[in-house]
C-alpha cells in the first residue's frame, strides 16, 4: 500500500521527521506511538499530502505525483473532529460527495449507511458542531473519512480530547468498525494502552527518528534500547 524511501520533514531548518523508510501494508493497522514532538503526526500529514517532504512516497507502488487525485483514496480524521462549525453534522459529512458530483440519491444511501455504522440517527445529523458531544463530534468526523468510500484511514489522535468513558466506548466502536471494513488504517497517539488495545503494528518514534516497530509485547519483550524501556514503563505505571 504505502511505501515511505529516505521521507524527510523540515521546517525553517528544523528536522521534524528524519530520513524515514517504512512500508504498510494493504488491511494492516499501524500504530505510531510517541511522546509529544515524536514526528507521529508530522509523518501520518505527509501520508496525506499534507506535509512538505523530501524523499519518495509510493502508494501501491507508484511515486505520489498528484495528491488531489489521491486524497479521494484516504479518510482523514483528527483531533476533536476538525468539522467546520457554520455546516450542520450532515452538510460536514457530505462535503467531498457534493465537491465530486455525487447524485443526491447516492448521497443519502451514503449518509444512511454510515449512520447506521457508526450509531447516530438523523436527529444528531441535523445538529451543528457546537451542538454535539465530543463522541459525537468524532462519530461525524468518521463518517466524513468515510464518505467517499476511500481505501485508507488515516487518524491523528482522535481519542485524546475525550473524556475516558466516552473515549474507551468510542475506541471499542472504532476498533470494530476497523474489523467490519478490513481498511488500512494508520493511528496517531501518545497511549501505549491504546496502542495495545487496537493491535496491529507499533512504530515507536522518537525526536523524528522510527526507535523500534513489532507488536506491543515484541516491544516490551525486547525493548530496542534505555528509550524505549523507559517509554514502556512510564506508560505501564499511569
């Protein structure tokens, strides 16, 4: 799916994300785990498109040269939603559809489908951002990922703002909406609990720099190096 060659970041001549090579699979999870100022959200941003990079990146192996044409193949969602409070929960989500020519009656089979997934009714739908409740902020962000029916998910922290009731029940919800639709899916966050609880593959980074990547228990089974222990057991003892 995604092949990263030598993708560096920089910014007035600070090095936000070194010189990267990784690959991702089609239909794996990848975690990127790390404290704050890791390069996690730098490096998922040039995923998108969105981040300034030197270096190659090739989706199902071609070099990205147009990321307009790309970016229908991927859902984005980030922190608290990012949805534009002036359009209702549903002119939010059906944003691109209308961008790209979709037909009305395409779009409300859509809308209704996705509903049903991720548990908000027409009610909610109708509703404007400052309307809703963090979890459903993020549920209409999801659904707005999802609209265009893209091949990867792409999502930078989306639990953090949550309180840790609404956020264990919405993680329990993104986790089986992930195995419904077997999508490549690429996750930011700084927990290594949640890491853990949506499986798949770690990638721990540090001051832009990949430390070490395998499954949780690889990593606490044979930690890389001090950082890497030391990262572990911090989030072990909270």
């Amino acid at each position: 799916m995604y092949k990263l060659d030598a993708v560096r970041v920089t910014f007035g001549g600070v090095e936000a994300l070194a010189p990267t090579t990784l690959a991702i699979t089609a239909g794996e999870t990848v975690v990127l785990l790390g404290p704050s100022g890791s390069g996690k959200s730098t490096l998922v941003r040039c995923l998108i498109g969105l981040s300034p990079y030197e270096g190659t990146l090739r989706l199902d192996g071609a070099p990205v040269e147009d990321w307009r044409i790309v970016r229908r193949r991927l859902g984005y969602v980030i922190q608290e939603g990012g949805l534009f409070p002036h359009l209702s929960a549903q002119g939010n989500v059906i944003l691109a559809a209308r961008e790209f020519g979709w037909d009305q009656q395409r779009i409300a089979a859509r809308v209704e489908e996705l509903a049903d997934l991720v548990a908000l009714d027409s009610a909610q739908l109708d509703r404007f951002p400052s309307e809703l409740s963090g979890g459903q902020r993020q549920r209409v962000a999801m659904m707005r990922a999802l609209m265009l029916g893209p091949d990867v998910l792409l999502l930078d922290e989306p639990l953090s703002a949550l309180d840790p009731v609404t956020r264990l029940r919405l993680a329990g919800e993104l986790r089986d909406i992930f195995a419904r639709l077997g999508m490549t899916v690429v996750m930011v966050t700084h927990s290594l609990r949640e890491a853990g609880f949506f499986g798949g593959r770690a990638v721990l980074m540090r001051g832009g720099h990949i430390v070490q990547q395998g499954s949780i228990a690889e990593l606490e089974a044979r930690p890389a190096d001090a950082f890497v222990a030391e990262f572990l057991a911090a989030e072990a003892a909270l």
